[in-house]
C-alpha cells in the first residue's frame, strides 16, 4: 500500500471493517489546514450577506443618508433606528458567519478519506458508515489545487433538479464525494487514475 498524508497503522485499520472482499487500499488521508471557506459554505455565506446584511443595511443606510443630505448629522443622529439596524444586522451577518466556519472546519477535523483499487470513501467519526463511490461510475474526475499542491479532489458530478431564481425547475451538476483540503492532490488524482485503468476502464480526466 502506498503511504498518503502520512496515514497511520490505526487509520488503515480504522477503515478495514468497511472495505470489500479483496478491496486494498492505496491511500489514507485527512484534511491538512482545513481552510475556512469551501464550495460548501460559499452558497450560504452569499445568501447570507444579501438577506441579513446588504438589504438590510443598504436600506438603513439609504434612510440615514437621506435624513443627512435634508435636516444635516444632527437629525439624523436624533433618529437612532436605522443605526441599531446597522449594528443589529452586522452582529447577525458576523455571528452566521462564525459559526458556519466553525462547523465546516470541525466536520473536516472529524474527517478521514481512503481511496481503495475499486472506490473513494469518506468517513466523519460521527457517523456509523462511510460515504463512498464506485471508481467505475465516476464521470470525470475535478480538482482545486492551490500553490502548495493542496486542495480538492472530486470524484464525479450528479445531475440534480433545483429551483431557479424564477420558480422553475433546472438542472445543475452537483459534485460528487469530495476530498476536501488534501496534501498533494496530483498525486491522489493519478493514484486514482491508475487504479480505474486497472479495473479495465478508460481513465477519465
């Protein structure tokens, strides 16, 4: 078996009960530096900047330049509503903030990943089983790597029916399990690579 992020004798057998007849496994890792923002939060942090704090505060500030540019600083300090606003909703926007960072990085810290010859498994101590896919059904493999060869691995998309800004239904491609924040994902791309070859597909990229 081939060593990945410096896997450990109690990691490999950590993972042991879940593997198939004959499956081996050729990489163990965990998330190195989770980062604190990923495509998993991006969506919420946006959705949360627009309701709780650029909407909000947008009209705040609109009525408190308004009362400036008629009655002048003095007026519009006498009117303390649209401050509070302000700082009400900037707490709010600050706290969500937190703590949706905070969740990210300690499901992360929680997480363990295995590539096998056959599948990608990922595995939260929380949780009784692991997720996993099948090296086979994988459609294309996509990868987030930053300078120092870190990053994401994702292994597949899966076509999902969602709401659209107007009400309709449409389709969006949502990644598949990922390996989220790994040590030198070329690596683990091309171990993957390989081991789908060997099972006789055509690797994908």
């Amino acid at each position: 078996m081939k060593e990945g992020a410096k896997s450990s004798i109690a990691e490999q057998s950590f993972f042991q009960p879940f593997l198939l007849p004959g499956e081996k496994v050729i990489w163990v890792g965990r998330p190195v530096r989770p980062r604190w923002v990923g495509a998993d939060i991006w969506h919420w942090l946006i959705s949360t900047f627009a309701l709780l704090w650029l909407l909000p505060c947008g009209f705040a500030s609109i009525l408190i330049w308004q009362r400036v540019t008629r009655r002048g600083w003095e007026a519009a300090l006498s009117h303390q509503g649209p401050f509070v606003a302000l700082g009400v909703f900037t707490v709010l926007f600050v706290g969500i903030t937190v703590w949706l960072i905070r969740r990210r990085v300690g499901r992360l810290r929680r997480t363990a990943y295995v590539l096998t010859d056959r599948r990608a498994l990922k595995l939260d101590n929380r949780e009784k089983l692991p997720a996993s896919t099948s090296l086979d059904i994988v459609d294309r493999f996509d990868t987030h790597i930053l300078a120092d060869g870190s990053g994401d691995l994702v292994f597949g998309y899966a076509n999902e029916y969602v709401f659209n800004d107007v009400g309709g239904l449409e389709w969006i491609k949502k990644p598949g399990l990922t390996f989220e924040d790994i040590n030198d994902v070329p690596r683990v791309l091309s171990l993957a690579q390989e081991a789908l070859a060997k099972l006789g597909f055509k690797p994908v990229s």
